[in-house]
C-alpha cells in the first residue's frame, strides 16, 4: 500500500509492503516512509528530503533480507553499518521441502528433488545483499532492486540445469 500526501510544496510517501515469511522469518508489514519537495521552477521538480534518505531505504530492504527473527533491529542494524570490507557469511541448510516449495511456483514437476541453478540465489542472498548495504555504499537501492540477473549454463552434461539434488547438502 502507498500513501501520499502533499502539504504545499512537501509530499510524504508511506510504502507499506508485506514481507512473506521464509523458513527463519515471520511474516510482517514493513514501512519505508520518505518525504520530497517540490520544486517548480527546477527541470527535476521533485527532490528527496533529508539526508537520511538512502540510509533509510537501505534500513527498509534490510528489513525484507538480511532481518533475523527475534534480532531484527540488531540484525538490520549490524548489516547497514557493516564495511564493505568486512566478510559475509551465511549458514543456509537445504531440504526437500525447500527445493519443492522453490520449485512449485515455477511450474517446474515437484516429483524431481534437484534445484534449479538459480537456487544458488536464494542459498547465497544474505551473504550476497549484506555487501550491498554496507556503509559504505551510497547508492539508491530502489534503482537497483528492478534490475535482473540471469544464469548461463556452460556445461553440456546431461545435469547441467540442475544446481544440487536435494538431501546432498
């Protein structure tokens, strides 16, 4: 859900999204709330206020990736103050359920047990994302998110589409 409101030149902007709960993290409602001027006589009339505004969207996405249940503030917190040169390291434990509940919205047979390559996303997201919100790292997440990614399989082997087979890990 998105809120605005505009107060002569002021807008505020409240997005309200619902994170889905993963196998560590309950579902919840996450808020990124942002406020902008407008600026009639400028070619770009709309411009974000406060300096806190990219640490503040940083903060929202932490929210939705890196969060741990019971820590969410500490755990936010920690990753968007952490330093780019710092080491990322997450402990991930795939089962079947997880490779049927990745694969089913897919519309890939739930009766095979092997995980797409793209799998290795979903394995490797915290560790992966935890550098992206680092302190360092200045830029607006809200153009990065709605950029993609792809896979290339360069293996001709008869498995090559496959990442691991369930139970393997």
């Amino acid at each position: 859900m998105i809120e605005i409101t505009k107060k002569h030149a002021n807008i505020s902007v409240i997005e309200s999204e619902v994170r889905p709960a993963v196998a560590d993290l309950k579902a919840d409602v996450v808020t990124l709330e942002m406020t902008f001027t407008y600026h009639s006589e400028m070619s770009c009339s709309i411009h974000a206020e406060g300096s806190d505004y990219i640490d503040k969207v940083k903060a929202f996405y932490a929210r939705f990736w890196v969060a741990i249940e019971d820590k969410e503030e500490e755990s936010c917190k920690a990753a968007c103050t952490a330093s780019v040169k710092d080491s990322f390291t997450t402990n991930f434990a795939v089962t079947k359920e997880d490779i049927i509940a990745y694969r089913t919205p897919l519309g890939l047979k739930c009766d095979e047990v092997d995980a797409p390559v793209d799998f290795s996303t979903v394995v490797s997201w915290r560790a992966l994302i935890q550098s992206v919100l680092a302190n360092e790292v200045k830029g607006n997440l809200l153009n990065l998110v709605h950029l993609k990614h792809s896979y290339k399989l360069l293996s001709s082997r008869k498995y090559s589409a496959m990442f691991l087979p369930g139970g393997d890990i």
